[in-house]
C-alpha cells in the first residue's frame, strides 16, 4: 500500500517525552480534601442518631501533605479514645489513598457528647 499525502497536512516531529518537573501539577483544593475527610469520619463513626450533627472537617495542605482538623460529635458513654483513633485512622488512610497525600496529622475535636440517656428520651421511654 501505498500512502498519499496531502499538502494541508502539517509534518509532525516525534512525540519526546516532557520532564516531570516542566508538565504541570494537579491541584486539589482545600474544601475539596476536607470533604472527603468528612466523609471519611462519618464513615469511621458509623450511623449516627438523627439529632447529632455530621463531623465536619478543615485542611491545611501544602504541596502533597494535608494536615486535618476533624470536629465531631459522640455519644457518651463510650470509649471516647478509641473511638477518636479510629477516625484518625481511617481519616488519614482514606485521605491519603483517594487524594494520594500525605496525612502526618489528624486533629479530633469533640465538640460535643450525647448522653445515650437522652436518646432513650426523645423516644419517649421514662422510668
């Protein structure tokens, strides 16, 4: 076969490879990663009563590192520590595998603790 070329046709060179450092960079916003942080606490704390708010989440990231601040909710009583780890990790583990950033910090704010009492309450159950 033979290939026939027309005069429009532009000639293009090889394709050469770019330096990594001279393509660009993917920028993923704060609000964005704090989302998904979010996202990822509700996920750790599993179903929540109806009248505890959804954590919420701030980040600081700078270049491929994101350091979290989570506030949250519990109920009480509970073991307030182990729950705070669990969200810390799965918070970073999430995190850094959906966004692939480093996660050296999670913050955990307790705003607010719910006394499991108070649940059996709005149910309308009395002793």
């Amino acid at each position: 076969m033979t290939s026939v070329s027309s005069g429009t046709e532009e000639h293009r060179g090889p394709v050469t490879a770019v330096p990594a450092g001279e393509r660009g960079a993917t920028r993923i916003a704060d609000r964005v990663v704090a989302k998904i942080a979010a996202q990822a606490a509700r996920e750790a704390l599993g179903a929540l009563p109806p009248d505890v708010a959804r954590p919420h989440a701030t980040v600081v990231v700078h270049h491929d590192t994101a350091r979290v601040r989570i506030h949250l909710e519990l109920g009480y009583p509970a073991d307030i520590g182990a729950r705070c780890r669990d969200v810390r990790r799965h918070v970073a583990e999430r995190v850094g595998a959906l966004v692939g950033m480093d996660v050296p910090e999670v913050a955990v704010e307790v705003e607010r603790l719910h006394l499991a009492a108070a649940y059996g309450a709005v149910e309308g159950r009395t002793r």
